[in-house]
C-alpha cells in the first residue's frame, strides 16, 4: 500500500493544490496528515482522499472536527492515531517529543510513527520503529516545502520537494 504523508500545511494553498495533484497522479488514496492544517477551508482541498489527521498545535479552528468528520468520518481528527494500514502498525502525531510517541517509539511495538511540528524531513529508524517527518508544505523556513510517499509493502520512502 502507498501512503501520502504530510504535515504542517499553514493554509499554503498552493503547496497543498500541489501535492495532491502529485498525489492524485501517483494514485495514492490514503493520506496522513501530521498536524497544523490551521484551517477548515485548507482540510476542504483533501476531499476526495481517505484522510487521517493528527491535531497540531496551530489547529485552532474550531470547524476542523466537524469539516474532518463530514468529509473523512468521526474520529478523523485526534491528538493520536494507532492505525493498521498496508499490514503494518502506524501511529500519528503532531510532536514527535510528545511523552505518549516517545513511549510507542521505545516500547518498539509499531512499525512506523508519522510526526511533524519541526518543519523539518526525517526518517530514522529507532529499534524496530521508523520514525518519519515529511517535512512541511507550509511555512517551511528552513527546507522546501515537501511531503512524502511510504510504501508499506517495500519499505520505500520517496521525499518528494515543492
């Protein structure tokens, strides 16, 4: 199974329009998203995909819960997501420093934990655990926007730069 990753959006439309088209053509349905979407409107342009979205510390929007859950179904917007996708474990979070990830991460008993919040691309495997950050399509000040495409079944990681 491939999987789009993707974290810190910041309502940068463009970044977004962009790589989901990439995404579209890739034939990828299933997203994840690592947190910071900032807006309602911004989660509207991933219609269409299976979308699993972990809370960032910039979702404020009160309108995200409901746009996610009409869009994807309830619970499609939570601090953490343990999900079984492709035949492996994956957890989804906003801060990879957050005490609950860095428990799932020691504890080496999920395949792969998605973050975000740096900003910054990542892929280190800790134990049995591959911790990725797919960097950020918006407001990236120190890489260029990018996200990511995971194929469960290879192992494959394609960092893919704006």
């Amino acid at each position: 199974m491939r999987i789009g990753l993707v974290s810190d959006t910041h309502n940068d439309r463009q970044a977004v329009g962009l790589a989901l088209a990439r995404l579209r053509s890739e034939g990828i349905a299933t997203i994840l998203h690592a947190g910071d979407v900032t807006s309602s409107s911004t989660l509207r342009l991933f219609e269409g995909f299976d979308v699993w979205i972990a809370r960032g510390n910039m979702d404020h929007d009160t309108g995200l819960v409901t746009t996610a859950g009409e869009l994807f179904g309830s619970g499609r917007l939570k601090q953490l997501h343990q999900l079984a996708l492709g035949g492996v474990s994956i957890a989804l979070a906003h801060d990879s420093s957050a005490a609950e990830i860095q428990r799932l991460i020691s504890a080496g008993q999920t395949d792969y934990v998605v973050v975000g919040h740096s900003h910054r691309r990542h892929d280190q495997k800790v134990g049995h655990t591959r911790v990725i950050n797919p960097g950020a399509l918006g407001n990236a000040r120190w890489d260029r926007p990018s996200f990511a495409i995971l194929d469960t079944g290879l192992g494959d990681l394609a960092s893919i730069e704006l």
